[in-house]
C-alpha cells in the first residue's frame, strides 16, 4: 500500500515520520471461502501494548519509537493550520502504479475543511487537561485494536457525517478519554495488526481531538490529548465510498473520482455493518487464494463474532469469480474486483470509508 498524506506540524506534534513502506507482508493462513472463514492472522492472538500513562505537559521522550511503515512527509512545508480539502490536487511525485489501470468515473464530493468546535474566536477557548492516571489503572484499560471491546468507549454521535480528513499516528501508545478532562476508556497503541496506526479525526476541541476506534461495539470513538508529544498528525483526502443498496464502490481524491465499481456484499443473515469506518491495516497473504490484498476496516460483523477464528473484522478484498459481485453474498466483507482492488492499493491507511444502505 502507498502511503500518501498530505502532512501538517498541528499543535506541538514533534515526531518526524518514518521512511515509507509500500506494503506490510503477514504470514497469513488464508482459506478459499472467503470473509466467513480466512482471517487476520491468529498465531500470536490479539496484539499486546506497553501502556505509557499520560502525565500531563510531560515531553516527548527521546528516542520515541515509530511504527514501520509510517509515510515520510519529505519536504512538507510547516503549516499552523489544517490543510483545507478545497483545491489539493495529488502529490507530483506519486507512486507508481504497477497494474497499470486507474479508472475515472464522473464527478463526486467529499468531506470539507476541517472544522475546530469550540466558541468564537474572539473568546478565550478554556483548555481541558488530560485527568492523571495512576499506571497500573493505565494498563488495565483495553487496546483499543480490532480484537478488543471498549464498553466504556462512547458511541459515534454522526456515523453518517463526512469525516474531516485529518488523521493521527500515535508513536507512543496513548490513552483515550471518554471526553475531554473526562475518564480513561482504552489505549492506542502504535501498531494495528502489523500495520501502522492511523485513526481519522471526527471532531475537534482545543487540546483534544475525537477520533474512530477499530474496536466492538461498532462505531466506538474516544478522546485523545494532543499535549505531551506522542502523536503524528496527517491528512488524507481520500475517501471510499461504498452503496450497498447500489452494489458500488467509488474512489475519491479530493473528491475527484478515480473509478466506480460493482462488488458484492453481506448475504441478508451478515450484512455489512453501515456507517462511517476507515482502512485499518494492510494485509498481504503468502499463499493467496481468493485475495493478493486484504484491507482490514475499523468494523465488525454485527452477526459473525469470529471469522476463521479471527475477531470478525469487515474489510476490502477481492473475489476470482467476477459473477458474485452485484449480489449479497458474502459474510460481511466488502468483495471488489481486480482493478478496484489495485486502485484501493494506494489509499492510505486511516483513509475514511462511508457505508450507506
């Protein structure tokens, strides 16, 4: 997967990226029959995290770890606001495109600036800080990955409203609040199955920003602190747009639209979950057999709590018998086409994907 992200230095985010990484390779057992069986890899179990408890205006430790994978922001120039998704065109020096095919389709909104919620300008906005928590309360919160619950975690107030296209990266794991100032619910951590963490920002207050968590309940999010270091900031103008009613699957950057596509969904017993989600990860299995590319989502199956011995997580892949897509038939992943897949290739990971029946 090709990384692209347009990147800022948003409010004291210090930690340089890292060197890009094209695709994250699992050693994945991957079964013939799809979303109901083949899974995320299950040799190890649900990843473990380092908690690192948040103290207040601590700095950023030197020597911070990063995530592999992380896109460089070579050359991004220093912005003290966020980058608007009006007039952004695609980075000159984009990725190659192996397969050779990047279809276009007709035109196609997307989600607008970035907006901070809050008063005026003309008043003085009131800085919530991060409550202190002891380090052993920390560490039994839950990670906040694709194998975890986060019932304290509250529950997406607008799962159809446009996300904001800004994205964050924590490189160190970070607790997540259940509202700003407000009780710890789970914990970030820097890696998701393999990947790099990226989650999309939904709503924003000074100091704090909410963002979508890959966890059950669907449509988990939670408040994290911006203060103390700790955290990337990029932005994404991608968007994948999926209609299940239609069977298609649109593409967009910056809202110009890079291809439509007819793909098959949950089968009526397993639908696929509805609402706004986000690419999670980027799985390549070693043995492929109805799949070179596995794009885990931010959502589970509301039927299925296991697929393949798996968490049940919905995602992107593609399918060998073209004549499934345009019907319900799968046990709640998304099935794309050849030439769609190798389009969502380049999205990156943290992109927004609005669900709509």
């Amino acid at each position: 997967m090709f990384h692209y992200f347009r990147f800022d230095r948003l409010r004291r985010a210090k930690a340089q990226a890292t060197a890009a990484v094209p695709v994250i390779a699992l050693a994945l057992t991957v079964l013939a029959t799809g979303c109901g069986t083949a899974d995320l890899p299950q040799a190890t179990g649900p990843p473990t995290v380092t908690v690192q408890p948040l103290i207040t205006g601590a700095p950023q430790a030197t020597g911070a770890p990063q995530a592999t994978g992380a896109p460089q922001a070579t050359g991004a120039p220093h912005a003290t606001v966020r980058p608007p998704a009006a007039g952004l065109t695609p980075a000159a020096d984009a990725p190659h495109d192996p397969a050779g095919l990047y279809a276009t389709a007709g035109p196609h909104t997307t989600a607008g600036p970035h907006t901070t919620s809050g008063p005026p300008s003309s008043a003085q906005p009131r800085l919530v800080q991060a409550v202190r928590s002891a380090a052993a309360r920390t560490a039994r919160l839950p990670a906040a990955t694709t194998y975890g619950t986060t019932p304290a975690a509250p529950q997406d107030s607008a799962p159809f409203k446009p996300e904001t296209g800004t994205v964050i990266h924590p490189t160190t794991s970070r607790v997540i609040y259940s509202r700003p100032g407000g009780r710890a619910v789970a914990v970030l951590p820097v890696t998701e199955l393999g990947s790099p963490t990226w989650v999309p920002v939904v709503q924003s207050q000074p100091n704090w920003d909410r963002i979508l968590l890959p966890t059950r309940p669907n449509r988990s999010t939670g408040w994290i602190y911006l203060g103390g270091g700790g955290l990337q900031t990029a932005y994404t103008p991608y968007q994948v747009d999926i209609n299940l009613a239609a069977y298609r699957l649109t593409i967009l950057d910056a809202g110009r639209s890079l291809g439509t596509w007819t793909v098959a969904e949950g089968a009526p017993g397993t639908r696929t979950p509805t609402g706004r989600t986000f690419v999670l990860a980027s799985l390549v299995p070693l043995q492929p057999t109805y799949s070179p590319l596995i794009l885990p989502l931010g959502t589970h199956s509301n039927t299925l709590t296991t697929f393949g011995g798996g968490p049940g997580t919905v995602g992107l892949h593609g399918w060998p018998d073209p004549a499934v897509f345009g019907h319900a038939v799968s046990h709640g992943c998304v099935r794309v086409p050849a030439a769609a897949l190798r389009a969502l290739s380049r999205v990156p990971l943290g992109s927004s994907v609005m669900i709509i029946s």
